[in-house]
C-alpha cells in the first residue's frame, strides 16, 4: 500500500510494510495539490467521456517515483 502525504510545500511518498517508511525523495509539490494524505490504494481506473476532478498521479513502480498534477477538466 502506498500514501502520498503533502504538506508545507513538498510531498513524500509512502510505503506501508508493517509500518509506513518513506520511499524515493522528498520533493517540492506541484500548483494545484493542496496539503494532505492520499491514499493511493484506494484509487480507481478512469472511465472514458467522464469528468474528473482532483489530484491525479502518474506512479512508475520499476524507479519507486510518483508525478502528481491537479485535474480539473473532462478527459
């Protein structure tokens, strides 16, 4: 399981084994994401012509690394 937590500019993400540990680098947060916890294991798979709006991440599991930008638009 994976959370992002964002707060006082940067963002973190998460791995939970046990206990959460910290997974790749701190880095500053991207316009838009405002501060929290997200929890990752529970998003879901868009669907075709529906609208969508919040925090949208791009996750590569091979580099252990997380892009976040902010939708607020039709897809």
């Amino acid at each position: 399981m994976y959370r992002l937590i964002v707060m006082n500019g940067f963002r973190v993400l998460q791995k939970y084994d046990k206990e959460w540990k910290t997974t790749g680098l701190i880095r500053k947060v991207e316009v838009g994401i405002k501060p929290g916890i997200y929890n990752l294991f529970l998003l879901e798979s868009v669907q075709e012509k529906q609208s969508y709006e919040g925090l949208l991440p791009f996750i590569d599991k091979k580099e252990n690394i997380i892009w976040t930008s902010y939708l607020d638009e039709r897809m």
